[in-house]
C-alpha cells in the first residue's frame, strides 16, 4: 500500500470513530467522548492535509 492510500483508509477510521463518539456523548449527556471525537475529526482532517 502506498502513504495515500494508508492516510485515506486511517482518516475514514477516524470519522466514524469521531462521530460514534460525538453521537455517544450527546445521548448519554456526557461531554468527554464529544470532546475527543472532536479530536479525532481533527487528527482525519490533518491526515488528509498531510496527503497533498
């Protein structure tokens, strides 16, 4: 596998852990799994960043 395909492949893992604990957070009234979900949106978000 070349780095862009492992970047593609990590930043989609990434999003859907992020979401599921954005959505885990909100539902249970909680703020840190919103917090590091955020945070992991972030790190996707530079991966892709880093692919260029």
């Amino acid at each position: 596998m070349d780095k862009k395909t492992v970047l593609n492949i990590a930043s989609v893992a990434l999003v859907i852990l992020g979401l599921a604990m954005i959505v885990i957070g909100v539902v249970a009234k909680i703020l840190p799994p919103p917090i590091t979900g955020a945070g992991f949106l972030v790190i996707a978000w530079v991966f892709q960043k880093l692919k260029t």
